[in-house]
C-alpha cells in the first residue's frame, strides 16, 4: 500500500476515534499493557536479533554507539513501557474539557473546547520503547498516528505494533487504523509531503534528521535538535550534592537527550577540584577546552568551564544550550529563582538532575518528545500537547447585523 493511502486511512481513523468514550479508550490502553507483557518474550527476542545487526552497523559507522544502546530492550524498559500504557489509561481524557464558557448575550452562549490534533507523523531513530509510549498517548488523546522507525530497529518495531494491534483489533468497537507503521526510507518524503491528511510532524532523533524535516515539510513540527544540558555550580553549592546530581546528570543513561553536556562551576567555588576528581571517578572524560561548547556528546564526556558569576552561567547557557533542560546547584535562594527566571529553557531546574526531564517523570504516563518549541506545546509533550481546541458556538436565529445595529448588545458574561 503506498503512503497516501496509508495516511488517508489514518485520517479516516482520527475521525472515528474522536467519538469513543473514555472507557473504551482505557479498555484499549489496559489491553495493550496486557498484550505487550505477554508478549515481552517475543519483543525481547525480535530485540536481539536487530542488536546482532546492529553491531555491524555500529562497526562500519553508520550508526553511533549512543544510538546502539538506545536500541536496547532491558527489564527496565520493557517495565517502563508496560507501567507507562497502563498510567496513561489512569489520567483524565484531555479530550473536550471545557477551557472557556462565556454568554456572549442571551441564548448567545461560546464554549472553547479541547479537541485532538488529527493525525500525528511521528519520525524517531532507534528507541522501539517509542512506539508504545506515542501509540497509547495518541489513543488516550483520540489521535490517529503513523510511524517511521529506523532501520536499525526494524524487527523490535515491527513486533511491537503487530502485538499492539492484535490487542486493539480484540476491542469492541475500536475503529482499525488508528496506529500504523511504514518502514522504507522513502515514506519519510512521502510523510512530509503529506500535509493534506497529516496534522504534526514529531521527530524523535539526532539533530541532523530535526533539521532535515523541518526543512522539508509544510506540516508543522514539533520536538527538539538537540540535547545541550548544562548545570552550574554556584559558588555556595553542597560539594556531595553537587558530585550525586553531576554524576547521575551525566552517567545515569548518557545517550539520552536530557543528560548533562555541559559543567559550568563559579569561579570561588571552594571545592572544585575536589568535584573534578568525583566526576572523573565515575568514569567520565572532562573536556576543558571543547571544539565546540554546542555539542552534544551522548556519552560519558562532559565539558568543563569556570565561569566569573550566575549572569555568565545564564549567558552561556541561553548562547549555547538547545532551550532543553538546565540546572543551578545552589543554596542561595535568591540565585536560584534568578537562574529559573533567566535561562530560556523548556526545563529549569534547582539542585536536581537534568535526567528527570521525561513526561513519565512528570506523571504524564509517558511523552512523545520533549519540545524546545515556544508555541503549542513546550517541554515533556504529554496528553496535554496532543490536543487543540475549538470554538463552539450555541444560539437561536442571532444574526451579526443586530449587533452592528445596535439592536442588540453583547454582555460578554463568563459562566465558568
């Protein structure tokens, strides 16, 4: 089937899926959860069998090893993934919540009213967790969502969505269609092409197939390039504070997109070198001098650099960080609501790792992406960022011309 039918189909899907109630999209959700413990097996074996290719691929480079280890299916994550479909059946459905009532005269009543986005195009590199996180957003959001994984991970996404829609497929009155998956190299440009039936475009990758999409498609996008994290070491901060949050911002899971790049360390902090020594005993390489302070290594190198006070921390921060996550280890109050205040970022944090920037983090049960975007969505993009809203408008026989007239006048009265 070619890629305009397939998107054609999703489109007709988003449109079934908005009418189902609440429970029938957690009966879903519950079944997926289900489906895919059951199944866990199978996924792990399919899982292997792409880690075996990978190796090679990762050997001739061209893939990374960041990105080999974002390929892997542990415990942890299958856990993750499981646990996350089954939060996700637990939270309020975001879909037509009431945001404004207002009586714009008698019997003249406007309601803004959440409403899902349509068709999601998401776009995503290794990381097979994806597709069960995006999959039960996009259900809970009443959201149909085509996806395109790499190829490195053909065999895991695959098995995955089949395990996926088996379950869907069990769901009494579950409309078909509303989770697809394409796997050739050519659907990318078909799927940016495609904005006659696709609503948003959500790369989940490296910086170069952001970039790449963005500048291909008329279709809005939403997600980030890159993951340039920084924390700063204020002058006052705790010294084993500082080295358990560096640490874990850095070594916790180092290819993801929210571990720490970058060290920024007051220059009258006393215990410098001391935290140095720490840091490279967790086996981290420091980078004192960079070729670039706009890198993002996704392994266990961290650059280093002193800075004279907060308002050089801040400076740097919002010249060369991607807008991702940052943070301030401080016990001066006062310097840390500066930095919270001042750096230009989706996520600003105070004496806590940069790791804790994740939508199942936030009790959003899961995220399709975080989004350095300043519209729309902003951050770990959960439920929330799945949907829009419209204005729903409720009268008897008004016409605009009585209002022109001054026949009749607006009150503009809010109900809620």
């Amino acid at each position: 089937m070619d890629f305009e039918n397939i998107a054609k189909l999703a489109k007709a899907a988003s449109l079934e899926i908005v009418n189902l109630s609440s429970e029938t999209k957690n009966a879903a959700l519950l079944a997926v959860a289900d489906a895919i413990e059951t199944n866990s097996e199978k996924i792990y074996n399919a899982n292997r069998a792409d880690l075996k290719d990978a190796e090679k691929l990762v050997e001739s480079g061209e893939i990374t090893k960041s990105t080999f280890n974002r390929l892997k299916l542990d415990e942890n994550k299958m856990r993750d993934m499981i646990q996350g479909v089954r939060d996700i059946a637990k939270l309020s459905d975001p879909v037509n919540k009431t945001l404004l009532k207002r009586e714009l005269d008698t019997g003249l009543v406007l309601e803004k009213v959440t409403c899902p986005i349509g068709v999601l195009g998401i776009i995503f590199e290794a990381r097979p967790d994806v597709i069960s996180q995006i999959s039960s957003l996009a259900i809970k959001s009443s959201n149909a969502v085509i996806l395109k994984g790499g190829k490195e991970a053909s065999n895991t996404n695959k098995t995955i969505l089949d395990v996926i829609n088996s379950a869907l497929d069990k769901v009494e009155g579950f409309p078909k269609n509303v989770v697809s998956q394409v796997f050739n190299r050519s659907d990318v440009a078909e799927m940016l092409k495609c904005d006659k039936y696709i609503n948003l475009i959500i790369p989940r990758g490296g910086n170069n197939l952001v970039k790449f999409i963005k500048e291909n498609t008329k279709i809005p996008v939403l997600g980030h390039a890159d993951g340039i994290c920084h924390i700063f070491t204020d002058e006052t901060a705790d010294l084993e504070l500082a080295a358990r949050v560096i640490i874990d911002a850095k070594t916790q899971y180092p290819s993801a997109c929210n571990a720490v790049e970058t060290l920024l360390i007051h220059k009258n902090f006393p215990n410098r070198e001391e935290l140095l020594k720490k840091i490279a005993a967790a086996d981290v390489e420091l980078i004192h001098n960079p070729e670039s302070w706009a890198f993002e290594y996704g392994e266990k190198k961290l650059a280093v650099k002193t800075v004279e006070n907060i308002d050089e921390a801040i400076s740097h921060i919002n010249t060369y960080g991607s807008g991702h996550t940052d943070c301030i280890l401080t016990r001066e109050s006062a310097n840390a609501e500066k930095f919270l205040n001042q750096v230009d970022s989706a996520g600003v944090y105070h004496n806590i790792s940069t790791r804790f920037a994740d939508g199942f983090r936030y009790g959003f049960g899961a995220e399709v992406g975080i989004s350095t975007n300043k519209t729309h969505a902003r951050g770990p993009v959960g439920l929330e960022g799945l949907v829009i809203y419209k204005y729903k408008l409720r009268g008897n026989g008004e016409i605009v011309d009585d209002y022109s007239k001054g026949v009749k006048h607006f009150n503009h009265k809010d109900l809620i």
